[in-house]
C-alpha cells in the first residue's frame, strides 16, 4: 500500500468514525413561553389584538412574509433548533390532525402570562390581556399532544429523554400588562412570588411528564426596553444607569430572575435525575446595550421600527401601523419594534446560550467533534 493510499485510507476511517459517533444532542425541542418564543400560535389562535405582527415589516430579514413571530426574523428558539441541526419548531396549532410530531411543538403564545387569564380580570386589567392562552393552557396542549406521542410512563420516559423543554422566556407579560396601566413596582414585587411559583410548578409538572433537561429564562432587563424608556421617562439623570436604562425596572427583573433562580435551586435538589438549566437573558440582553456599537448595534436603544420619539417607540404608531417604518438595517439594532428584539439580537442571545456563558449549567454541545 502506498503512503498516499494509507493516508486515504486513514481520512476515510476517521469520517466514519466521526460521523457514527457523532450525536445530536436533542432530537427535539418542546417550548412553552410569550412573543419572545411564538412562532405562529398567537396568529393562528385568531386573536385580534395585535394582528400587525401578521404583516411586514415583521419577517422582512429572514423569511421574507410575516410568520407571527415577533421580529424581522428568526427567535431563540428557530436559532437554537439551527444550533442542534433541527428544522424550526411547528407551532402547536399548526398541526393537522395526526400530523406526525417528530422534532418537537412550539406551544409559545404572544401576549401569554405565567399566570391565568382570571388573575388579570379579578384585577380588571383582563381586558387588555392579548390572549387568554396562560401557561397552564399551553401545558393543557402539550398534555393531549403527549396522550398521542406516547402511553406508557417508561415509554414517555423513553420519548422525552432526547428533548430539550424551553420553559419561557413567560412571566415578562404579568408585569408588563399593570406596569403599562400603572401599577407600581411596589405593587408588582408583590406578584413576583406568584409568577414564579406558577413557572416553578409548571416546570414541575414537565419533569414529572418525563422531561429531563430543561430551559428556564429569566427576565430581560426591562428597563433598557424602548417602550418602558419611553412610557416611563424623566429627566431626574438619576434614573438612569451609565448605559441610560431605567435603573428601578432593570432592578425589578433582577429581583424576579434572584427569586426564580432560587426556585431552580430547589427543584434540582428534588429531581437531580434532571438538568435544570437557567437561561440568563438578562445578562445576555445587557451586553447589547452595554457597549452596543461594540457588537454593531448601532441603534443604541432605539427601536428599529417605530413612529419616533427619542427611543424610536410611539404608541400612537407602533410597528406596522400607520406612521411608523423600519429601519434600513434591522441588523444594526437590538430592539425591533420598541417590545421585542431583532433577530440580530437573538441571534447573539442564542448563542450566549448554546456556547456559553449564558446558561448555567451549559447546554449540550451541539460540536459533532465532541470526544474526538
Ligand atoms: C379571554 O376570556 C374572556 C372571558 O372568558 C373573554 O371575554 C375574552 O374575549 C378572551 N380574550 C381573548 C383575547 O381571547
Ligand atoms: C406619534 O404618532 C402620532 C400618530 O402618527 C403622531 O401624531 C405624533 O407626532 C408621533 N409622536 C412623535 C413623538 O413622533
């Protein structure tokens, strides 16, 4: 044998080898969550609150049309199922009757809360809530989608072993509903303990399903959003931080996120067969805006698509109404439209989160390389 063929032959056992013992980390991905994680629900439930989200420029960057996800493009999840090798996660309710599941159902839905939709009308804020689809309506579905994926607890056991749950981002809507009618942080700090039992049981009830390894985000800092900057603007400079985010909302999340990493804390003591992962959103959000030309966010904290005003955030035209625009390179902003975030900085969130550091524990590592 020749050199030249020996080294052939050895390249082509090393493929082999590589591609035999490569393995995909997740076959597939089960999400629960709001408009940070929706990718059609909300527009397929055929709610009318928010039906811009149904039109360009929403998809403008990546899909070309509007998709119902609330972005120009692509979310944290479409970029972690991308991470894994895994097309892009069907909306629950864009199933067909006995459609085969085979890589995992989105039941994220725009506007969602932790808590039920009758926390907010006993409060008489109901009827501004976007949609009554609450996290223990999305976990109803996975329940009646789980009853036809498998029957038995060993074969679901079996079933859920290779899926990786995304528990959230959801909680960020409880606040944001009263903190736009007016509700003090004070008052809402009260209901923090509430929103974080309720995603606390429902990740409960995941692991007692079957899931084994699961997500849970924390909250964005809230108070570097374009519409919290603009709805609660003052010109007392000692409001706001050195990155010129609102100092008492951004402190409000940490407040949440400290609570729901405690509640973690004690999950994984109770179920430590599983792999309880906390997505730090938070402090994945802030590297944007800490330094965002750094990144080449060249928006700072202006939303890409508005009706003006100094955040590029105007209720009376938001994105996709009237008087409102894009910008030219949504790839160069942070903030989409005043709310949500571009896909560009999805992006970077997402693989904050896949690669480190933003997760804790990390993530599986999708490198076919692993344990060469
Ligand atoms: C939520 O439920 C209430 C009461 O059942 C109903 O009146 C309301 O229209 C629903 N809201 C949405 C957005 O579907
Ligand atoms: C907000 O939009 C309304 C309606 O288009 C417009 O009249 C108003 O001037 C805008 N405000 C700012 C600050 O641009």
């Amino acid at each position: 044998m020749t050199l030249t063929m020996r080294f052939l032959l050895l390249l082509a056992v090393c493929f082999f080898w590589t591609v035999s013992t490569s393995h995909v980390p997740y076959d597939s991905i089960f999400s629960f969550g709001d408009s940070l994680a929706d990718t059609g629900n909300f527009l397929l439930s055929g709610a009318l609150a928010f039906p811009v989200i149904g039109n360009l420029p929403y998809g403008e960057t990546f899909f070309g049309h509007a998709t119902g996800r609330c972005s120009d493009g692509r979310l944290v999840i479409d970029f972690i199922a991308e991470a894994y090798g895994l097309q892009f996660v069907p909306p629950y309710l864009a199933l067909t009757e006995g459609q085969k599941v085979q890589h995992g159902v989105n039941f994220a839905v725009a506007g969602a809360t932790a808590l039920d939709s009758k926390f907010f009308y006993d409060k008489n804020i109901g009827n501004f809530l976007w949609t009554n689809d609450s996290l223990s309506i999305q976990l109803g579905w996975f329940k009646k989608l789980k009853s036809t994926l498998c029957t038995t607890k060993q074969d679901c056991d079996n079933y859920f072993k290779g899926s990786l749950f995304l528990m959230g981002e959801i909680g960020g809507n409880d606040y944001n509903y009263p903190f736009f009618l007016g509700s003090t942080i004070t008052e809402l700090k009260a209901v923090v303990p509430l929103v974080v039992e309720t995603i606390a049981a429902a990740t409960s009830m995941l692991i007692e399903e079957g899931a084994v390894e699961l997500v849970v985000p924390g909250n964005f800092p809230i108070g570097c959003s374009a519409v919290y900057l603009t709805l609660f603007q003052t010109p007392n400079k000692a409001a706001y931080d050195q990155n010129g985010c609102l100092k008492a909302y951004n402190a409000f999340s940490k407040y949440h996120n400290a609570q729901l990493k405690l509640a973690l804390e004690k999950l994984r003591k109770k179920y430590p067969h599983t792999r309880i992962i906390y997505a730090d959103y938070y402090g994945a959000a802030k590297q944007l805006v800490h330094l965002p030309k750094h990144h080449g966010f060249y928006g700072g904290l202006k939303a890409c698509c508005g009706g003006g005003g100094p955040y590029n955030f105007n209720n009376s035209a938001r994105c996709g109404h009237t008087g409102s625009k894009p910008c030219m390179d949504p790839s160069t902003y942070a903030n989409w439209d005043g709310v949500h975030l571009t896909e560009a900085a999805y992006r970077y969130i997402a693989t904050g989160l896949t690669k480190g550091p933003f997760t804790s524990p990390p993530l599986k590592s999708s490198s076919m390389f692993d344990g060469l």
